[in-house]
C-alpha cells in the first residue's frame, strides 16, 4: 500500500483543522513540531504508578522536559482515565494528553466530536532523526488501528496482537514448520489428543476470551471486515450464508470433539491459562499480554512462541490486533505541546527504552522487541492487521454484549450446536436492530 496515498487520504478529512491546529508545527526544515509559546501540558495516563509501563514514560518525560524546557505535569490515572476525563471534554478538558485504546476514545470522544484529528503529527519531524518523519516510522497497518470516521484519533504507541501461543522448547517441531492452514492445524491438533493430551486452552467464563474462536474462523474463512458486515446486517440473514455457518461448525467440533482442557466450560479465570502456561495443554488463542501475565508460574525453561490463525479459506489471513496510543482532546488548552511530546516519543531509542521496559511490542518496527514477542511483531508485519474482534465490539457494543457473547459462549462450550447456533444470532439479531430502529 502507497503510504503518502493513505496519509494524504486521512488528513485531507480533516484539513481545514489541522491547518489550525498544527499552525505552530514544524516544517520540512526539520524545525521542531511546536514553535509557539507553549511551556507546559497535562498529561492523564491509562497506567498505573508502579506498572512497568509507567515507570518507562514517566523516564521519557523527564528526558523530554530536559530537552525542550516543557514542563509535563502527569497524572497516573488508571484505566478509567477516560471516564474521570470525559465531564471536562466539552469546556475547557482537564488533560491534554491522554493514552488509550481506540474502542473507549470511539465510546467516549469519537462519538461527541471531542478528540483531535492527529494526521498532520505523521508529517512531523523526529527530534534526533531529522531526516524522518512519524509517518515514516510508523507502519500503516498500526496507524489503522487507531483511525476512526477516516480521522487519526489515536497515535499507536503499543501493540496488542492476537495469536496462537505454545510453549517453543516443547513444541520444536512447530517452530520448524508452522501450520498456514487450518486444515494442517486441525491435523496438528488430532495428533496431540491421540497422544492422550487436551491441545486447546482456553477461560470461557471471560466472553470476550470465548469469542476470539469464532471471530477468528469468520475473518480466517471469509477475510477482515466480513464479521463486521455481519454484526451490522439489521436483516440478521448473513448469519445463515455459508461461510458464517461453516465457522460455526468449526468451533462446534472443537467443543464436541473434546479440544479444549477439562474444566474449561466451568472453571475461574486463569485456571485454564495457568495449565497452559504449565504445560498440560499445548495452544491459547490470546493477547500478547499472555507473556507478562503468565510468567511467574509459567513452568522451568517455557519458551513464548506463537503463531497467526491459520488461513481457513482467505486469500489473506491478516492479525487480529489493537493499539494503546496517544490522544489529545480538541479544546485541550495546549494541544501544540502535546503534539511535540508525542512526536519526541516516536523517538528510535526512546522507544527501544519503552519496548525494553515493557517486554511488549511498539509502534515502530525498527525497533527490537523482545524474544517472546517477536514472532507476533513478525506475523503483523507479513499478514498486516485488523481490528480485534472486526471492530463490531467498538461499532455495535451494546449487540456485541447482549445478543453475541451470550451465544458465542453457549457455541464454544457446546451448549449449543451449529445450526442452532447461527439460528438463533439471526433471528436475534434481527429482533435487535428491530428493536434498536
């Protein structure tokens, strides 16, 4: 994909506000993105104090100030820093910089006008790497992730990658030769439960967790942007065409042939992870945060390896992924500040810092991620990416919790079959968005 094609296509949708609002940015002169009077900015962070990943920016913005005499007041606010921010977004907001993922600044800011069209930062210059730009660093397929209504509303600073994870140094033979097929997965599979073992990991009292399997099969079968169309179809039919129904039954034999780890229709979150991670089953579909949150009863020697979805039919098999990045609401006080600091940390080795800290992976691929993130860093960068769960749990929350989990969980811990299954998401679907008008 043409980069300046797709750059100039998000800020021409907004180019009269940016003409505004980055008065005060660099130019191709290499001069540095705020040349006016700003000296200081608020920043409210979806972190924690204490957590890995505040104690790398809160580092970051001390350098920062150092460099530019900007004075960075931080608060560490948690992640519902959006709804502690949101009563302020209208007037005068109480922040001017936030991070988040795009889900809750779609829910909370998108929907009310009140965040920034961030495109024109993509043309700034890089402190140190005058000779680069973000848009240069940052791939498209991440700077996607944070787009909504054809805006840049989130800078991507870390991402968040869906895959299958097992353990490499008990699995050799897959880090050799891994399965692009489903059809070579399934095999795969049936081989470890003839040697006696239960292949599958998986909490199903997490919904969102349950419901990775069949978005998954949808996207893997039909390509991104099909579970998204169906999620939308106020008729409800499109559950009942052939490749939604044939996901269905994908999931269907998993929980009926017995795939998945005894318990895992009835246990507690992380039960069935921590029998993952030691070692009594071989595959969890889930986030790259899998790493971190296992780590400390992973067993002796486990390696983090993982692999992409495999392909069940689409040309293209993209990553399912999300992004945790930086906002600045549109009457934040001293937005040109706040757009100098986010241009400072797209800095190369600030962040390698951020990434070293972390152990996760960052916004730019330039960057060396840590080992056991490093074959999902390389999956999104051969398949490119597409929104977690199609992006129907941003667009249609309230169908997504009230009439898709409830069934998805039902499918994926046999409850219910595949037909019954893909009857009953259409025709309560369509009593939905009957209901819904």
């Amino acid at each position: 994909m043409n980069r300046r094609w797709t750059r100039r296509t998000v800020v021409t949708a907004a180019v009269g506000a940016l003409a505004l609002g980055m008065s005060g940015c660099g130019g191709t002169d290499g001069s540095s993105v705020n040349s006016g009077a700003d000296k200081e900015l608020t920043y409210w962070s979806m972190w924690k104090e204490g957590e890995p990943n505040q104690k790398a920016l809160a580092a970051l913005l001390k350098e920062f100030t150092a460099e530019t005499g900007i004075k960075v007041t931080v608060q560490w606010q948690g992640r519902d820093v959006l709804k502690k921010l949101q009563p302020t977004l209208n007037t005068a907001p109480a922040a001017d910089l936030i991070d988040r993922n795009l889900p809750e600044v779609k829910s909370l800011m998108v929907s009310t006008q009140t965040a920034s069209d961030l495109s024109g930062v993509l043309d700034t210059k890089i402190p140190g790497e005058e000779d680069k730009t973000v848009g240069d660093v940052v791939p498209d397929t991440y700077l996607q992730l944070g787009q909504a209504d054809g805006k840049q509303v989130v800078m991507p600073y870390s991402i968040v990658t869906n895959g299958l994870w097992f353990d490499g140094s008990a699995q050799p033979e897959v880090v050799s030769d891994v399965p692009k097929t489903w059809d070579d997965f399934q095999q795969l599979l049936d081989e470890r439960k003839k040697a006696g073992t239960k292949p599958l990991a998986l909490d199903a009292d997490i919904p969102d967790y349950a419901g990775y399997w069949y978005t998954n099969f949808v996207v893997s079968r039909l390509g991104a942007g099909a579970f998204h169309q169906a999620a939308g179809d106020k008729s409800g039919k499109l559950w009942k065409e052939d490749g939604y129904v044939k996901a269905a039954e994908r999931v269907n034999h998993l929980a009926k042939g017995g795939y998945f780890a005894d318990g895992y229709d009835a246990s507690k979150f992380p039960a069935i992870q921590q029998k993952w991670a030691a070692g009594k089953a071989d595959f969890i579909l889930m986030g790259s945060w899998i790493a971190g949150e296992t780590k400390t009863y992973a067993k002796q020697g486990f390696t983090y390896r993982s692999l992409p979805f495999p392909s069940d039919g689409a040309s293209a098999s993209p990553v399912e992924a999300s992004t945790y990045g930086w906002v600045v609401p549109s009457k934040a006080r001293h937005s040109e500040a706040a757009q100098k600091l986010i241009a400072f940390l797209y800095g190369k080795q600030r962040m390698q810092a951020y990434a070293d800290a972390t152990q996760g992976i960052v916004a730019r691929e330039d960057v060396k991620v840590a080992d056991a993130m490093a074959d999902a860093a390389a999956a999104m960068k051969d398949n490119g990416t597409y929104q977690t769960f199609d992006g129907a749990n941003q667009d249609y929350a309230e169908w997504w919790t009230k009439v898709f989990q409830p069934l998805n969980t039902k499918l994926v811990t046999g409850k219910l079959s595949a037909t019954a299954f893909t009857d009953q998401l259409a025709s309560q679907s369509a009593d939905f968005w009957k209901r819904a008008g």
